[in-house]
C-alpha cells in the first residue's frame, strides 16, 4: 500500500487541481517503477495498491524502493513529494484478503510513525503479528 504523505497539507496549500495534478503523477511513477507483472489501483483519496503476484518480500521491497526513486527524481511534481509504502506478503492455502489488507494497512501505519518517506514490512512471527 502506497499513501502520499501530507497530502491535505499539500491540496490546502497549492489548491486541489495542483493535488489531482500529483494523485496522477504518482499514479504514472508507480506504473513506471512496477513490473509488467503488477497490478496498481487507486483505493482511494492519496493511497494506492499495488500486487505483486509471486514476489517474496525482498522483491517488493525492491519494487517499492524503485517507486520512491522514480517519485524522488520526477520533474513532474512542482514541490516535493514523498510516499510512504507498507508491505505484506502472504502464501499457501491461508491467503485471505482481509488479513492482508489488515496487515498491510499496520504495516503502513507504521512508516507513518516512523516519520513518513519510508518502508515498513509486517513480519509474522509464530505467535504473534509484528512490524518493523
């Protein structure tokens, strides 16, 4: 899950068709830094989704530091953007959707706390959820 950090600050600032102007040139930097293989969605307001069929956690990792640099060196934002990602990833026969949108979503509240412009991965330990 990808959220623009400050985003009500930035659209009460420079008005709502400079932030429409940056909810699209995001959208174009996550479809530059995703793989073919990646499906990107706005759900909502300033964040978007992005799944990454058969990708371990280093590998989105991977992809979402390739988002950050493309949003980082875009000419296209006229003040400065940053985004915040959280990442999850789940396998095997327990796969549901509400646990991976619930872990994500703590995952991505977590780089919220961390201060914003960052990556934060939900880690599943035996007994317990965690994020780092």
């Amino acid at each position: 899950m990808i959220d623009i950090d400050h985003f009500k600050k930035y659209n009460d600032t420079f008005g709502h068709p400079a932030g429409d102007k940056v909810i699209q040139n995001v959208a174009r930097c996550i479809k530059e830094g995703r793989r073919n293989t990646d499906v990107a969605a706005r759900i909502g307001g300033e964040e978007f989704a992005l799944i990454l069929p058969e990708t371990q956690v280093e590998g989105a990792q991977i992809v979402a530091e390739k988002i950050q640099e493309v949003i980082h060196t875009s000419s296209d934002f006229e003040h400065p953007i940053t985004v915040s990602i959280g990442i999850s990833a789940l396998s095997g026969a327990d796969i549901k959707a509400e646990t991976l949108v619930e872990e994500v979503d703590l995952a991505l509240y977590k780089a919220k706390q961390a201060g914003r412009n960052c990556i934060c991965v939900f880690e599943r330990s035996i007994n317990e959820k965690k994020v780092e």
